[in-house]
C-alpha cells in the first residue's frame, strides 16, 4: 500500500491505521416544525452563522465544507454578507437545498425519513443536536 499524501493521512497510515478503521459520525442539527419550511427558518440564521463568520488567522471550516459539497457561491456571499455586518442578508443566502442536506428539518415522520436514508450510508453514527425526546426516541426506532 502506497503511503497517502495528506499528513495526517500518512500519519496515520505509518501508525498502522486503515481509512476503514476511521469511524464516521456527522453531527445534525434538528429543526422540529409542522413543515420542512418551517424548520429551514430555524435553522437557517445559525448557518449563516457558521458559514459566515469568521475570526483572523481562524479558519473556518464550516465554509470549507459548504465549499466542498459544491456550494461555494453561497458560501462566498453568506461570508461577504455577514463581514459586511448584514446578517439578514447573509441569513436570506443560505440555500434551502443545503439546509435539507446537513440537517434534520420539519415533522418527525419527514426527519425518521432522512435518519433511514443516513442509516444506508458509509454512516457509523448520526450525532443529532436537539432536545426533543420525541425526535430521539423516532430516531431510535429508525436507527
């Protein structure tokens, strides 16, 4: 096996570590809400947030990854809207199709919906941030 070419890939890779070995949890937000609609509001100015803000010399990977799934015209446009002070703006910018990819939105039934689809995936668990016990326990059943 070739040795990968990242650093802490081939760190990890001298250590005798496999990419298999590597245990992937995603964490999602939840936005429990009559509608799918309804949940993006909730959950669409803490994106702007993540996305947008920013510190110097502090990367910020949220945008990095937003970058990465192909949304980085948006992500350019939350963080010049959010620098520029304009938070409403930089909240308008998030896209609904984004927000319906990384988190869990609207009616429990739409939400165990999208845990079964995460459970078919590479996904060795799904870390869901919300305080609804109604959700988890759904999310039990499903997962």
């Amino acid at each position: 096996m070739n040795p990968p070419s990242s650093p802490r890939s081939t760190k990890d890779w001298r250590a005798g570590r496999q990419p298999a070995d590597v245990r992937i949890c995603p964490i999602l937000y939840v936005a429990h809400a009559p509608t799918i609609e309804e949940g993006r509001e909730k959950l669409r100015p803490l994106y702007a947030h993540l996305i947008g803000a920013s510190s110097p010399g502090v990367r910020n990977t949220y945008a990095d990854v937003v970058v990465q799934m192909g949304y980085e015209g948006p992500a350019h446009d939350i963080r010049k809207h959010f620098t520029d002070g304009d938070r409403a703006a930089a909240t308008k910018a998030v896209p609904d199709r984004l927000l319906e990819e990384v988190a869990l939105l609207g009616p429990i039934e739409a939400m165990t919906e999208r845990l079964a689809v995460w459970r078919t995936s590479r996904v060795d668990t799904v870390i869901l941030l919300d305080r609804d016990t109604g959700l988890l326990e759904a999310a039990r059943a499903v997962l």
